[in-house]
C-alpha cells in the first residue's frame, strides 16, 4: 500500500512539475527606439510579452511610428506614465531611422490626439492609467474612434488584470503637465499664451507581475522615493527594474544606481530615458550617462538596443537577446 500511495506521488508531482514548467517559459522584452539596433536621445518604448502572449506597450512616446508600425504586432493594453510629449507622443518619425540617433526626425504631428491614443484604438487595447489621465484620454479615444471604457483607471493600490499580467501603479517624483498642443478650443490658447500647462494629476510608475513570477519595476519619470523602497520592493517584490537615468528631468545616472543598489534591491535592470545617443553601431559609448550608471550599479544592466528582443525567466535572468 506504502508502495501504491509513493507511485500516486510521484506521479502527482510529475504532473503538477510539468504544469508549472509549462506556465513558466520567459517575458520577452523589445524597445522600440528611433534607430534599429541602437539606444538613442528620445528612446522610452518597450513591448512586454508574456508567456501566454499578452502584448503590453509602455510609453509609446515618440519612436512608435504610430499604429501602422510593423513592430507593434497585437497590443493588448498600453500604458503611459505621465502626459508628456515624449512619453504620450505629440510628434514621430515619418519612417524608420529618419534623422540620426541623437537628433531623429520627428516630423509627423500627432497632436491633438496623440500617438498612444492612436495606437489603442487602431489595436483596440486598453490604456492603462493612474492618476486622473483617464478623464483626459477617454475624451480623445471616442473622438478617435474607439471606445472610451477602454481607458482604465489604475489607483495606487489597486490591482489590474490584462491577460495573465497584473499590473499596478505606484508613485513617481516628476510633472505632468498636459503641454497647450494636446489641448483644443479656447482653453488651449489661453495656456500657450500665458505659458501654462494643464493638470491631470500626479504621474505614476508601475509594477507588472507575469505569469511566469518575473515582476517588473517601471520607474516612469521619476525621483528618488521612498515608496521604491517600502512599496516596490516591499510589497510587490520586483526582481527586475527598468530605470530611468536621464539626468535634469529624472534621477541621473549616479541617483538612479542608489535607487538600485539600496532601494529597489532587484536582480537585473533594463536602462531607458538616458537623453543621449548612448550606443554607436550596437556598442556602447564610454564616457556617456550609461556608462556611468553601469559602472555605479551592482547588478547586471541591460541596454534596450532598438528591436533586439531580451527575454527574462522568473528570477530576473536574461536568458537570451542581452
């Protein structure tokens, strides 16, 4: 009987092993920069895909050559950390590598839509937001075309399921002014000409937890908080960071390693927002803001070079692309 019930067992944990091996497999990771192969000036864009094939796009910013861009695929939510121009897209390249890698031509207009709203109703996805952007982006999605209950509101604290991703907002030290280019009628007018910004709330970061338990930090534009401390790692447990180290407008280089090494604590991080042409033909620059992040930082750095996929197991481990 001793026999029987150990065979039952191990069968059982044969089973179970080969469930979990299967839901695991790797998040895969893919800037989506202003120059094939390079990490550029205004780069922010990154696709995440979970093993299950859920498409999520984080600041499509500038370099997301709108919907018909070949490298977007299916999207199923996108999410935008703050309301400016490089992160929500009031411009983009009229094609691919247009202008040089520290100064891309950016110029299509795509005010006073934008080209993350563009890109959710052309993709029917959802865009996640936290803050008060929802009230300011369902507008803009109807008039587009789509369906504004696609704007999703995402408070701190709170928990948002696209596919088999939970995502969730957490604070960022930055603006989020909503420049007058955005905005229409006499309201936009009034703000141009006494050199104001709207307001539509605080900007956020986010925490993405994927179905293989990788869980990832998105810093957003942001300071040095405590909440990186207490909330990311903490709480949510986040083992890979992907950080912004542009300097003047976010932490810079030496602030952002601080943010990784003794806040945040994860296993690896992607860099992104440098503000440079940090790589030439693939490789990186010496004496630039990436560098010196590299060098200050104690876990690996990885650098998104434009349509170069890196893929992630659960622990945080680059496993192929890096």
């Amino acid at each position: 009987m001793k026999k029987i019930h150990w065979v039952i067992a191990a069968l059982a944990l044969a089973f179970t092993g080969g469930i979990a091996q299967a839901a695991g497999g790797n998040v895969k990771v893919t800037p989506l920069g202003s120059h094939d192969g390079e990490f550029c000036v205004l780069d922010r864009a990154l696709i995440f895909e979970d093993p299950d094939g859920t498409r999520i796009l984080y600041d499509a910013g500038r370099t997301v050559r709108g919907p018909d861009d070949p490298r977007l695929g299916n999207i199923e939510a996108i999410l935008v950390t703050h309301m400016h121009g490089d992160h929500l897209g009031d411009v983009i390249q009229p094609s691919a590598n247009a202008g040089a890698c520290g100064k891309p031509d950016f110029s299509v207009k795509t005010t006073p839509s934008s080209n993350s709203v563009n890109i959710a109703v052309a993709k029917k996805a959802n865009i996640l937001v936290g803050s008060e952007f929802d009230a300011f982006l369902a507008p803009k999605v109807k008039a587009a075309g789509g369906d504004p209950k696609s704007v999703r509101l995402v408070r701190f604290g709170a928990d948002a399921k696209v596919g088999g991703v939970h995502i969730a907002t957490v604070p960022a030290a930055h603006s989020s002014g909503i420049s007058p280019g955005f905005v229409e009628g006499d309201l936009a007018k009034h703000l141009g000409e006494n050199g104001l910004n709207a307001y539509a709330g605080p900007p956020t970061g986010y925490v993405l937890r994927f179905s293989n338990g990788l869980v990832v930090y998105l810093s957003g534009d942001t300071g040095i908080t405590a909440e990186q401390e207490l909330v990311v790692r903490g709480y949510y447990k986040a083992n890979l960071a992907v950080m912004n180290i542009g300097d003047l407008f976010t932490t810079g280089p030496v602030e952002a390693a601080y943010v990784i090494n003794k806040l945040v604590k994860p296993k690896s991080v992607i860099v992104s927002h440098a503000n440079e042409p940090a790589t030439e033909g693939g490789k990186l620059r010496p004496n630039t803001k990436t560098a010196k992040f590299i060098k200050a930082t104690k876990v690996p750095v990885h650098i998104p070079l434009s349509g170069v996929t890196m893929e992630f197991n659960g622990k945080a481990k680059c496993v192929a692309g890096c």
